[in-house]
C-alpha cells in the first residue's frame, strides 16, 4: 500500500512537472519569437553556406575548412561584386524613382478625377489631408522609429549571419547535442528527420534563388522592351519580393504600374499583363520543375502561415513564412503521421 501511494505521488509530481514545462515552453515561445526566428534564419543561412562547402569539397577535395571558408567568399564576394556593378545604376534610377513616383500618383489622381467614383474618392481624401499630415512632434517620433528599426535591422543581419557560420562551421555537433536531449531509442529516428529537413530546406533555398533570378531576369528584359522607365531597380524589387510567395509578386507589381502610369494607362496595363504573366511562368512552368526534389507545400497553408506570422512576428515572420512551414509539414508527415498514426 505505501508502494502504490509513493508510485503514485511520483507520477502525479512528474505529470505536473511534465506539464510545467509545456506551459514554460509555450510562454517563452510566445514572449521570444522574434528569437527563434533569427535563430530559424541562421540555420536557414548555416544550410545555404554548409551545401555550398559540401558542393566545393566534392569539386576541389579541399578540407571541408577550407572550403567553407572559399563558401564564405564566394558567397559576400558574388554580393559586393553585384552592388559595386550595379549599385550606381540602381542609386541613379532609385534617385529617378523618388521623383517619378510622386509623378505618377498625380497621373493616377488625374485618371480618377475622370470617374464619378474616383472624384468622390479624390474629395474625401482632400478633406481629411489635414488630418492625415503629421505634425512635428509625429515626424520626430516616425524619423526616430526609422533610425532604430534600421539599426535593429542591421543588428539582426549581423545575428543571423554570426549565427549561421557558427552552425555551418560545426553542424554535426549542434545536431548531436540537440539529439541527446531525447531519450536513445528515439536518436537514430530523430537523426534521419534531420537529415530529411536539411536535404529540404538546401533544395528549397536553391530552388527559390532560382525562380527569383528568373523572376528578376524577365521582369527586366519585359520592362526593358516596353520602354518602361527604372527597368533595373524594379527588376531588383522583384526580385527580392519574390521571395516571399503570392504576396511579394504583388508588392512588387505596384511601383511597377505607378512608374508606367507615366506613359499612359495602355502602358500600365502592358505591364499588368507582364507581371502576370512572368508570375504565372514561375507557378506553373519553373517552380514545379526546379521544386520537384523537395516538399510541396499547399499554397493555401503558405498563405495563411504568412498573415499569421506576419501578425505574430512582423517583417521577419512574413519572410521565413513558406520555408518554416516546408519544415513543419516535414516533422509531421515524418515524426506524427508515419510514426504515430501509421506505426502498426
């Protein structure tokens, strides 16, 4: 009898121990997500840097050191070189943009001042200009705002690359330190998910720089042949919006037709007609072709996981929304539905 209540005291204790933790892991999840994000985009960086050096040793058959660091050069090289070529292009044209931007929201204002519908619109937004121009103390505020998110911004780049040569440099220790935490049975099984997220995330991360250079690539030479003003640096805005899916293409599109809006609406609607056209191109012609070797992910889970994360995390959620939840289905496709549902 004394037997059974001890047994039963230590299960009642370690239930609610177990439970303790649950709830300590969930509040520090939801008070550090940002964290674990940037911790989610070193990895993301450390796979990137790791199949390079893997792809170099295979080639050279330099020691993996070595060929992690020519990975490294490689890869800041291939940047600086880009924005040393291309930089006084997109600062003369990005200088050009700041001007003709304002242009063109005149022209659309002149194209709704033709529409009974527009002119209303046009009316409610004069009478409440007033209200909608900040005064000084907002402008200090918002100019102060800018300074410390670029700041945070940058502080986060520098953590997220520190993060990722860290992991690259050494990832089979990390990974076994993280094993170790779960009980010996469940190593050899936890290993091989592993293995299966990281062969994901390398074909994911090649596959999206993929698509984008051919998004930046056609989205240029398009511009270019309408005579459409800015062509590089909207290329380069597409390029880069392009990696966060559905929702970047269309972030991209809007400085496209406000700058084309300058030549007229036939030129506005040419370059509608592109972009749709370039992204269509991408969904249903490159994307499954280069993505083939790696996790389909339901476009409609991507969406959601965006407005999700975005709500929750910010900028940094809406960025890393699609590959974080080509590792999430691969943990359940693997850990629950083949290991647990599917088990007998």
């Amino acid at each position: 009898m004394p037997d059974q209540e001890s047994s039963y005291i230590r299960k009642v204790i370690t239930t609610t121990f177990i439970i303790a933790l649950i709830v300590a892991g969930i509040v520090l999840l939801i008070y550090a997500i940002h964290f674990f994000f940037l911790v989610f985009a070193g990895i993301l960086f450390a796979v990137m840097l790791r199949a390079m050096t893997n792809w170099i040793h295979r080639l050279t058959r330099l020691p993996k050191g070595l060929a992690l660091a020519l990975a490294n050069i490689i890869f800041f090289g291939v940047i600086i070189l880009t924005g040393v070529i291309i930089a006084p292009i997109i600062r003369q044209q990005a200088l050009d943009m700041s001007v003709t931007l304002p242009a063109a929201i005149g022209k659309l204002e002149e194209q709704l001042e033709k529409t009974p519908w527009g002119e209303r619109a046009l009316n409610e937004v004069y009478l409440s200009q007033d209200k909608l121009l900040p005064n000084m103390e907002e402008l200090i505020s918002r100019a102060r705002n800018i300074f410390t998110s670029t700041i945070g911004t940058i502080a986060n780049v520098m953590i997220i690359i520190v993060v990722g040569i860290f992991f690259a440099v050494a990832p089979m220790y990390y990974q076994r330190s993280f094993v170790r935490l779960f009980p010996p049975r469940h190593r050899t099984r936890l290993w091989d998910v592993m293995e299966i997220s990281y062969q994901t995330l390398k074909w994911w991360i090649f596959g999206k720089l993929l698509t984008m250079v051919v998004v930046g690539v056609l989205c240029w030479l398009g511009l270019a042949f309408l005579g459409i003003r800015m062509a590089l640096v909207l290329a380069v805005i597409a390029f880069f919006l392009d990696f966060i899916p559905h929702i970047g293409p269309i972030l991209a599109a809007v400085p496209a037709v406000l700058v084309a809006l300058l030549d007229g609406p036939m030129a506005a609607l040419y370059v509608v007609i592109l972009y749709v056209s370039v992204q269509s191109f991408e969904s249903y012609v490159v994307s499954p072709i280069v993505f083939q070797q790696t996790v389909s992910v339901s476009p409609v889970a991507t969406l959601l996981s965006i407005v999700l994360f975005g709500i929750l995390v910010g900028p940094i959620g809406v960025i890393l929304a699609a590959p974080l939840v080509a590792i999430l289905q691969i943990i359940i496709k693997e850990l629950y539905i083949k290991d647990y549902l599917e088990k007998d």
